[in-house]
C-alpha cells in the first residue's frame, strides 16, 4: 500500500520522470520515502501557503486573517500594526489582525479592548470619562477577581491607548456587577441613599 504523504512530497513525487517512480511500489515506495524526507520540516507550511486554491491565487493565504496559517499570523499583524502577545490565543490574534486597536486608539472602545486583554471570566472592564466631573480625566475599573496582572494591565493602557493630556486613575474592584447592585437595591433613589459617592459603590462588595 502506498504511504501517505504531504501534499508537499505527493506533488514532488508526481513530477518526476516515471523511469524515477515506475518501480517504486515493487522497492518498498523508496523514491516517495525520499520525497517525503525532502519535504519535512517546514516545506509544509510553505507549500500550503504558495499553492492556488479556488478561493484565490497563492500567497494570497498571508494576507487574510482567516485563512493565514497560524505560524505566519506575526508577519500579517505588522501591515495594520496589531501587537500579537503570547498569553493570545489563536482565534484571538486573529480577531486582533482583523480589528486593529491601533485603528481606534484612544478611542473609549479601544481603551477597554486593551483593558480586558489580560482579564478573565466575564472581561468586566468599566470605563468612566469626565472621571469627578472633570475634563481630562478618566477612570477603569475592573474586577479584582478577574483581574490576575493589575499592573500588567495598567501598563498597557498607558503604553497603548492613553491619549496625550489625560489622566488616568486605574483600579480594580471586588466581585461586583451592575446585576448584583441591581439586587440589592430597588432603586436609584435607594442607590443614593445607601451610598455617597460613584466610587463607594464601586468599592462596595455585596
């Protein structure tokens, strides 16, 4: 029976003189064998990403988000600028090529796409503009129990998005959503009479 082979070594195999392959069966396949040797390692990858399919024409794979093979997803990030990181995960490099945050930076979306980057569970990222009522400030909050890098996270804000002349108060919060204060309290009335401020019902736990 022949040997499966990589596409790769199947069409080098196929391309030869069949003086090369007419007796190959009868000697164990040792030409494909050889083939396939030739064609180890990363010819592969090069070969899937070259070859023409029905969706398009070769080398076109390196420039869709969606059909670039994962090892070549670093090259395509730098056409738009997207910043891949490890602690990524595939489908989420891929989402990060496709929507670049360097598109919106400084916008209040981009700041809270960076924000939740490193969060986990729900990604609870909140964020307060004209923070205390005045221009040129802003707060984001996140869960503390979501929240396993706090100074990694701050970090990229400031390094990625935190717009020129703004200042930025960062911090985390224990495990409270607008669902549980909703719980808690009947209305905003009661809301404001439990709580002086914007920031003791962020700090409060329930």
């Amino acid at each position: 029976m022949q040997p499966e082979v990589s596409a790769a070594a199947l069409e080098l195999y196929e391309a030869l003189d069949p003086a090369f392959t007419q007796e190959d069966e009868a000697h164990g396949w040792a030409t494909l064998n050889f083939c396939a040797a030739l064609t180890s390692g990363n010819i592969d990858l090069i070969h899937e990403i070259v070859s023409d399919r029905d969706s398009g024409p070769g080398w076109q794979i390196l420039l869709d988000p969606d059909e670039c093979p994962a090892a070549a997803l670093p090259y395509l990030a730098q056409f738009v600028g997207a910043r891949l990181l490890p602690l990524m995960s595939e489908a989420e490099q891929r989402a990060a090529i496709s929507e670049p945050e360097g598109f919106g930076r400084g916008t209040p979306g981009a700041i809270v796409a960076v924000a939740k980057r490193r969060l986990t569970g729900t990604k609870t990222a909140l964020l307060v503009e004209f923070y205390a009522g005045l221009a040129y400030r802003m707060k984001i909050v996140t869960l503390e129990g979501e929240t396993p890098e706090p100074e990694a996270t701050l970090r990229d804000i400031l390094r990625e998005q935190k717009p020129i002349g703004i200042r930025l108060f960062f911090n985390t919060s224990p495990d409270w959503t607008w669902d549980e204060l909703a719980e808690e309290e009947a209305t905003w009335e009661d809301v404001a009479e439990d709580f002086a401020t914007w920031g003791a019902v962020v700090a409060h736990s329930p």
